[in-house]
C-alpha cells in the first residue's frame, strides 16, 4: 500500500473533482504518491514515463485505490515529439489538462571526477530539459488558453553543495531557476509555476540505497525534526500548491524536508 494521503487528509476529499493531471514519473516513487494523493481528491490522472509496464501497473492499482481514472502513457521527456503526443492523447481523452507535475528524474551516486560527460548530459536532459520540454508542451497545447499549474519537482542538493551528487544537483539549480523564470513569464496568462523540493523521504529507491540499516539511523540525528519524511508529506505539499489555498503563490521553491538541509551540509552517510 502507497504512503499516499488517506481519505482522513486534511483537504477536502472532492477539492479537485473535475481537474486532470498529468504526472512524468507518476509510476513510482515520489510522484506515484503524488497522483494518488491528487486522484484521491477528485482529480483524474495521466502519469508518463518510459517503461510501459510500469505504468499500467501502476495506473490500474491507482484506479483501484481511489476510484478515480488514471491513465498511463509512455513518453520519454527528453523527446519533445514523445511529450506532445502524450499532452494530444490526454486531450483526446479527458479534453483539458490543469495541473502539471514535473516529476521525471535520473540519480545516481558518482564523484564529480569519474563521473562521464554522457552520464552528466543525460541527468541534465532527463531533470532540467525535461521540466522544459513538458512545461512548453502544457503552455503550447493547454494552458495559454485556460491558465493551469505547474509543480515541478526539486531537491535540496544545491544548497550547500552534496557529495558525489554534482549531476543531479546541478540539474536541481536549473530547475529552481526554471520556476522563477516561467512564474514570471507566464502569469499574465493564469498559469502558476512553482516547485517542491523534499529532503529525505522514506519507501523511496533512492533512500533505501543511499541509507541501508545503521545509516538511516546516522541520517535522521542530523535532522531538526528526527525522521525522515513521507511520500505523503510531499503528496500534502502538492496538494496546497495546487489547491485555491495557494492562488497568490508561484515561483515559489517549497522545501519539505525536515530542516535537513540547514543541519546535513557535508554529512557523508556511506563513508
């Protein structure tokens, strides 16, 4: 069972009835959470990544837990033409798209000086291009017209620089600076484009190879609020975002993290 908000959230259970969302990397992780925590708010969903499988796993397990429709199609967000005909196939079948998740992502753990330039390139295409790539998408085809909101998703490596994360991070800076840019570009037409970065989140791949055993341990001392967070802490923070609770917010980079990164700078968990 996903870490996902329960029908005991907070928000009201049928504030996005109506609204479609569409969630690169909705089929795991981070962003599976996400689009159930939306879909379990009224909102019907399209969750994109490149493994096809994946996503109709995830789509019809995410249909069966909130009750609401989810589709899954395959787009690699690095291919414009790909994203296009996944934001086309959403608008054929739902008619409107009003929130956007930028959520694809690539990660791994390299020091900066064996660290390859195609390995490097192709962090940057997946992070920082592909936020681009859907967010020009969802402007070009949906959201000049009707307005929308976007979030894309962050990480709190770049604050005070993480070892042997150089790639992702750099990826991460561009994707802030994204935010701030497109928020001021594109609100004249009642788009809102803001940003989550999390911190260390519990039930991820990426935690549970970065903290196995006595090392989450090691990790949560160093953080203000003791644990690590939840998937449905992040699914929560997106749902303000997107919610009339937050209509006078955008180029906003939100950070959910615990407090950690003000008190892990330098930390080395596998050393």
């Amino acid at each position: 069972m996903s870490d996902a908000p329960t029908p005991h959230s907070v928000f009201r259970p049928d504030f996005l009835a109506g609204k479609v969302a569409l969630v690169t990397g909705g089929g795991t992780g981070i962003c599976r959470g996400i689009t159930e925590g939306l879909m379990r708010h009224g909102c019907r969903a399209v969750i994109t990544s490149r493994k096809a499988d994946v996503l109709a796993k995830s789509a019809a397990e995410l249909e069966a837990a909130t009750g609401q429709r989810c589709l899954g199609i395959p787009a690699d967000v690095r291919k414009p033409d790909e994203v296009e005909a996944a934001f086309d196939r959403t608008l054929a079948e739902f008619g409107r798209v009003d929130i956007v998740i930028n959520g694809a992502a690539g990660n791994f753990l390299a020091p900066a000086a064996s660290l390859s330039y195609n390995a490097f390139r192709t962090v940057m295409e997946i992070d920082a291009i592909g936020t681009f790539n859907v967010s020009k998408a969802a402007f070009s085809k949906y959201f000049r017209e009707h307005g929308g909101n976007i979030v894309n998703i962050s990480a709190t490596l770049h604050y005070r620089g993480t070892p042997l994360q150089t790639h992702p991070g750099s990826a991460k800076a561009a994707v802030d600076a994204m935010t701030r840019h497109l928020a001021v570009e594109w609100g004249g037409a009642g788009i809102r484009v803001n940003c989550i970065a999390p911190g260390p989140i519990d039930d991820t791949e990426g935690m549970k190879r970065l903290a196995p055993g006595d090392t989450k341990r090691k990790f949560e001392q160093q953080i203000p609020l003791g644990r690590f967070g939840r998937i449905s802490e992040i699914a929560d923070a997106t749902l303000f975002l997107v919610s009339d609770a937050a209509t006078y917010i955008t180029g906003t980079v939100l950070v959910v993290d615990g407090g950690a990164w003000m008190t892990m700078g330098g930390f080395v968990p596998w050393e």
